[in-house]
C-alpha cells in the first residue's frame, strides 16, 4: 500500500487529493478511542494484578523489570539519537524542501503553524515545577475532556491500586463494567484496523502529491536509530535467555527462530504470545504455571517497542526543528516515552504513533505537520517495535520465572526431609 500510494501520489496527484479527507476521518476514529481504552485497560489490570494472590507473588519482580526495561529504552534509543542525530539536516536546500514540507497544509497537518526554525527560548525559571504540576491532574475529569493523557494514566495507577485494596464483592461490579468497555474498545480497534492499508495508502498519495518521495529519505537515519535500538535488545534478551536456561547463545537463538519469524510476519506482540509461552515451558522447561501467569502480565507492561519509539521520535523531530534540548528536557522525554508506552498495549501501530503527539506536545513541537514522515516507514518500525517487545517479554519471563529444574528442587528436598525418621 505505501508503493501504491507513492505511484498514486506521483501519477494521479488530483486524485490523490480527493480522497485525502478520508484518511483524517479515519484518523479521528482511531483516537476517539485512546482515552476509554487507556482508563479501562489500566485500572482493570492493575485491579487484577492487586487481587490475584498469584500475582501478587511475582508483583514486586514485575514491577522491577518494567522500571528496567524502561529506563534501558530510553537510555538507549535517547543515547543513539543524540550520538547519531538522526534529524540533523546539513544541507541548506534540503532544510528548505523540508521546511516547506512541514508547513504544507495537508490531510494530516496541524493546526499550530509552527515555522520550521528554532522556537524562542523562554527561560522561565520556574519550568521544573510546572513540569510536575503538568503530571498531576487537579481535576481529574478535566484531564480527560482535554485529553491530558498523562495525567489521566497517573490517576488510572493510582485508582486501579486503590481499587484492588478493595474487598473483590463491592468492587465487582465496577470491575465487570471496565471489563466491558475494555472489551468493546478492543472490539473497535480491531474493527479499524482493517482500514490501516487504505488509510496508510491515501495518506501517502497524498502527501507524495504534495512533496514527492525525497522527503521520506529523510527518514534514513531515523530507522538506523530504530534498526540498532532493536538489535541491542534482542541480544541482549537472547543473553538472559541463554543464561538462564543454561544453554549456547547460538542454540538459544536457533530456538528462538520460529518466535522470531512469527513476530516478523504478524507485527503483533498480541499474536506472538502462544508462541512466547511455548518456547519457554516446552523447549526450555520453565515452570509452565508461572510463565502462563507472567507473560500476558509482561505482554501489557513491558512496552519496550513503544518506548522507543517516542524516545527516539521526540528526538528526531526537535533535531529536524533545530530545538535544542536541556537536560531537563530530555529526562522530561524520557519519563513521558515510558509512562505512555505503558498505555499502548493491544493498540495498532498507528494508534502508538499517534501518541507522539503528547511527547512532543510537552516540548512544543509540531508533530501531526510531520505525521506522514513516520507513516512512510511504519511497517519497518512496526516490526522493530515488536521484536524488542516480545523479546523482551520473553527475557523478563526467563529472569523471574523458575526453570523446570528449580521447581523440582524444593520438592525433592521437602520429601526426602519428610522421609526421614522423626527422633
């Protein structure tokens, strides 16, 4: 679909223009449902993760592997974007090419004129402390109509922990509702998903109407960043896994080969997890109960994918905008890629990248103008993103869980102990 667009847009480009307004209609649909997906998917988890005593005995792991794997992510993604400079542009014609791509008013483009030079600086001495009262909602009700995502994911925390404090009788029913809309938003998704190749198409013609394709070269370096932020990933959760299961790095990667092509071909972290418990309960022999627990426990959690994609998108678009970044910022970046990657899970490809847009609302950066940049290249980032994802997954699993052998270990040494004449 993206090289039918591109002909589209070079061959027919007035045709590609008329029907641009469906792929903003399509757009609206797939964010009209960010916020009852995010309020209902996280209070319910988290109210199920307090609940379930089995998960209350591995919740403090969890809870360690996501503040891990996230702050890896960012560190990560963000150190190869400041290395790489994936967005800085040399050459003075193509920042005006650029310059003039952004500002076009297309089927994805924003309603913020922003020019394409440096923002003011606005040394407010007093941004650390707005950064937090940004964080925390007064008025919780208020976050959601304005679509504070952030604010709106901390009171989901804090209300699914309370939730779960809460004998399971009286707080059921509010369960089984936010079970429901769960359900039903998922149901909606997958229903628009089905559009994502028409959509992907016109959003293409359309803007290679405009511009043409040497913008999209543009997206090179991004995609390095991408490429290798994975790569070091699925390594290093190759290592883990070899390590664990006491097996050569060479064989642990040939075993891992069907997980790998699985998660190639569907793009879905969702779809590769029947594969994730088999590798690690059938050929490697962890405890099968407790990797059934924790890895569709994982699955919703550890968004490694996610995180780096905001990390490293942020990054690109205020160095395609010549925005310099403090340091503060850059940690304001980080904590923000790693809550909101814990929001994505069961979304789409394009529903996580539109979520940019609250990173770089935070820095004042025109994302939806660049919109089209990261639709280009969303099928190869897609796939990156959910390699790291299930690898990670799988890894975290392999740390917490216990092998086969492990599990047989106590019991041996509790009958034989049993066995033993009293006196």
């Amino acid at each position: 679909m993206i090289a039918a667009g591109i002909l589209c847009g070079l061959y027919y480009p007035d045709f590609a223009h008329a029907i641009s307004p469906v792929a903003q209609l399509y757009l609206n649909f797939l964010k009209m449902v960010v916020l009852p997906y995010l309020v209902s998917s996280v209070i319910f988890s988290i109210t199920a993760m307090v609940q379930d005593p089995k998960s209350v005995r591995y919740l403090g792991k969890v809870g360690m592997a996501v503040l891990v794997v996230s702050f890896l992510a960012v560190l990560v993604s963000g150190t190869l974007s400041l290395i790489l400079q994936p967005g800085q542009i040399e050459n003075p014609q193509s920042r005006i090419e650029l310059g003039e791509f952004i500002n076009s008013q297309g089927s994805v483009s924003t309603d913020l004129a922003f020019p394409f030079q440096p923002p003011p600086s606005n040394g407010d001495p007093s941004g650390g402390h707005s950064i937090l009262l940004d964080l925390v909602p007064n008025n919780v009700f208020n976050a959601l109509a304005s679509g504070q995502t952030i604010q709106v994911l901390l009171f989901c925390l804090l209300f699914g922990l309370a939730m779960g404090k809460i004998p399971q009788p009286s707080s059921m029913s509010l369960t089984q509702a936010l079970n429901a809309v769960y359900r039903a938003c998922t149901v909606l998704t997958n229903w628009f998903i089905w559009g994502l190749p028409f959509a992907t198409f016109i959003l293409i013609a359309d803007q290679t109407a405009s511009t043409g394709t040497k913008p999209l070269t543009l997206m090179g370096g991004y995609l390095l960043v991408m490429g290798l932020s994975c790569l070091i990933f699925v390594a290093g959760a190759f290592a883990i896994i070899a390590i664990r299961s006491r097996r050569s790095y060479w064989t642990t990667i040939k075993t891992c080969q069907p997980l790998l092509m699985v998660a190639i071909t569907t793009r879905s972290t969702v779809a590769s997890l029947p594969w994730v418990i088999n590798l690690l309960s059938e050929r490697l022999r962890f405890s099968l109960v407790v990797v059934e627990l924790l890895v569709p426990l994982q699955a919703a959690l550890l968004r490694t994918g996610p995180a780096l994609l905001y990390t490293s998108g942020a990054l690109f678009i205020a160095q395609l905008y010549g925005h310099p970044l403090a340091v503060s910022d850059l940690v304001l970046v980080g904590i923000i890629s790693a809550l909101l990657a814990l929001t994505t899970g069961g979304m789409g490809s394009l529903l996580i990248l539109s979520q940019m847009s609250i990173v770089c609302g935070y820095l004042k950066l025109p994302f939806e103008a660049a919109f089209a940049l990261f639709v280009a290249v969303d099928a190869a980032v897609d796939t990156f993103m959910t390699l790291a994802s299930v690898c990670t997954v799988a890894a975290s699993t392999a740390m917490i869980a216990p092998s086969h052998r492990e599990a047989t270990q106590p019991e041996t040494v509790s009958e034989q102990l049993e066995a033993e004449p009293a006196g």
